[in-house]
C-alpha cells in the first residue's frame, strides 16, 4: 500500500512539473509575440505594429516527458521560439547531457532510447542519440588542441591495440597515450593518437605535437615507457637528458613467458623479490642471486632480464613515494579496461570519429575523478 502511494505521488508531481513547465514556456512565448506587436491579446492600441495569427503545435522533449506546445505567432514577425532559446530545438539541453552519460556508460545506441523512455515516457531513436553525441567533436577538437601546461615531473607513454571495423574486415589500430604527473601526484591524461603503430615516426608526430602545445619537459624527472623501440627512438631526440624507466610490469610478463611453466611460479615468486628492496644497490642484488639459481633451468629468461635490469630500477631514484606509481604503465591500462568496458555493446569501432569521442569522454572523466581524488 505504501509504495503504492509513493507510486501515485510521484506521477502525480510529475504532472504537475509538467503543465507548470508547459504553462511558463507558452507564458514566455506569449510576452515575446506582445512585445512584437506592441499589443497584449484582444487589446486594441494606437501602437500596434503587427496582428497576431493564432497558435502552432509544436513538440518539446523535457525532463518531465513530451510537451506539446502551443506556439503563439504574429503575421509579420519571427517565431518566438528563437527569443526564448528553443529555435531548432526539440530537446531540453539537460537531456542531451543525459544522452551522452547514458551512452557513455555503456549502453548501446540503441539501448539509450529505452533508458531515455523510462525516464521521460518518451523514446528517441538510435538517429537522434548518434547526432547527440556527434555534437562531441568541437568537444574532441578542443582536447586535442588544447594548450598543456609544462608542469609535469613523470611522462608515462604506452601504446594500446583496439579493433576497428573496416571495409576488409576487423582490424587492429593503435592508440598512443601520454600521462602526466605533477610534483603533488595528479595525474592527467595529456592527450592521445590513433595511428596504425608504434613507429617511431608516429610516436615522434605524437610527441613533437605535445611538445609545441607546451610540453617542453622542463620539469621532467622520468619518462616511463614499455620495450618499445620506436617510442624509446624518438624520447631520445625530444628529451634526451630525462631518464627513462622501463615498464617492469611490461618486463616481467616478458621474463615469465620465457619460463618453463612447471617451475613458473615459483622463479617468478622469488623475482618479484626486488619490489621489497630499499635501495637500488639492494634491488640488483637480489635480481643477481636470483639469476644465479635460475640460469640453467631458465637461460632465456634470466637473459631477458639482465639485459634491461638497469633500466628497470631506475624509479628508485625518484622519491620513494612515487615509487610505485612510476615503475609501470598500468595507470594507461587500468584506464583502458574503462575503455573496453564502454565499447562490449557494439564490441568494435565503427570508425576513427568514434572511437576519439569515446576515448575523449572517457579521459575527460579520470582527469576529473584525478582532480578530486589525487592518489
């Protein structure tokens, strides 16, 4: 019986919220055509410039479902639509933002016009929820020719694989990513490029664009970076003086691949040791015995480590807090399960436009979440 009546109240509000929203709007629009004419209805003045020419129906989206409008008109003059901000207009704006944060916390284009009509009484099609979110590219544009404040002290870069659909089929592209960190540990996503790989030339492009928008890395302590030889290639004729750490959880999936899967867990066990040590002195130290012990049964992973364990440690140069946030590229990932999980309903990319609006809302939203939370 209770929810029965809290049922009842509250459509019963939003009945009222909305004839008292279709009331105000008409009101306005009435006092445009008045002032237009220079004459309130059915009243006779020596002024009037115009006459009126009765009403037309016009539909109107709100918060509160469909309003159908009475749309007062004079013979003379402009619809008074555009006066009060509704020309061209089918939808109260607040809804369009609902579109986009519905659809961006994915639901399927499709899928939005039932949450929509749930909401408002009122489904919108799949057409109307992709021109909602094709409005984004000015927003797009704007990130990406932003201006970037050279206050970063950490660079993390990393490239990630996402599919498209094209005309030959699916395919893979690449999506370089570049994030920054500041001396009080905000993080934020700088920017990112959607290119077909990790050459240097593109990662070149990629950086050398950052760095005329400002990002000159006069603050910069440390670039972290996977493997990767065309994004090493090009830090060195952009940054060549700031030091470089290599991804350890990029080199450790490496390492492990070259073990024996019988004795796998165990060696991996005993490596991940270095991430206790408190020195670097300590850290190699222990990297050596390990690779003492392991040498026979794992040669090629033992070699695999060796030969880039300089470049693994160097974030125990950096303050010790910072540690763990600089030894890896996992903040990139982490934030491309976001990615991922946005893009299960339609599982590929249409095209290039969709995934940029897609991966500018998405990074839009940790630089906010960032920005009230630093960790």
């Amino acid at each position: 019986m209770r929810l029965e009546i809290k049922s009842m109240f509250h459509v019963e509000a939003e009945e009222r919220s909305r004839e008292h929203l279709k009331l105000m709007m008409e009101g306005a629009m009435h006092e445009v055509v008045a002032l237009q004419v220079q004459a309130e209805r059915y009243e006779r003045t020596s002024g009037r410039r115009d006459v009126r020419n009765g009403v037309y129906r016009r539909s109107f989206l709100s918060r509160y479902g469909l309003l159908e409008l009475d749309v007062p008109r004079a013979r003379g003059c402009e619809s008074p639509m555009r006066e009060v901000g509704l020309a061209y207009v089918r939808r109260e704006p607040q809804l369009d933002r609902m579109i986009k944060l519905v659809f961006f916390n994915g639901v399927s284009t499709r899928d939005v016009g039932r949450v929509l009509e749930a909401l408002t009484g009122h489904c919108v099609s799949a057409s109307t929820v992709s021109a909602v979110t094709a409005k984004m590219e000015a927003e797009v544009r704007a990130f990406h020719s932003r201006r970037v404040a050279d206050r970063y002290v950490y660079l993390i870069l990393d490239g990630v694989r996402v599919r498209f659909r094209t005309a030959a089929g699916a395919t893979h592209k690449l999506v370089l990513c570049a994030v920054g960190m500041t001396a009080d540990g905000r993080k934020e996503f700088i920017d990112f490029l959607i290119t077909t790989s990790e050459s240097e030339s593109n990662w070149q492009s990629f950086l050398t664009d950052l760095f005329y928008r400002g990002l000159e890395g006069k603050s910069l302590r440390l670039v972290v970076t996977d493997g990767n030889r065309g994004v090493i290639n090009a830090l060195g004729g952009l940054y060549p003086r700031v030091p470089r750490q290599r991804c350890c959880a990029h080199k450790m999936r490496n390492v492990a691949s070259k073990v024996p899967r019988s004795i796998q867990k165990e060696c991996m066990g005993e490596l991940k040791a270095i991430y206790g040590a408190r020195t670097r002195r300590e850290a190699a130290g222990i990297a050596r015995a390990w690779a003492k012990r392991w040498r026979r049964t794992a040669p090629a992973a033992v070699s695999c480590l060796m030969q880039d364990l300089d470049d693994m440690l160097v974030y125990m140069d950096m303050p010790e807090k910072d540690w763990k946030k600089v030894r890896t590229t996992n903040t990139i990932e982490r934030e491309f399960r976001e990615v991922r999980r946005r893009i299960r309903p339609m599982t590929i990319f249409a095209n290039t436009r969709s995934c940029d609006r897609i991966l500018v809302a998405v990074f839009n939203k940790a630089n906010m979440r960032w920005r009230k939370n630093p960790s």
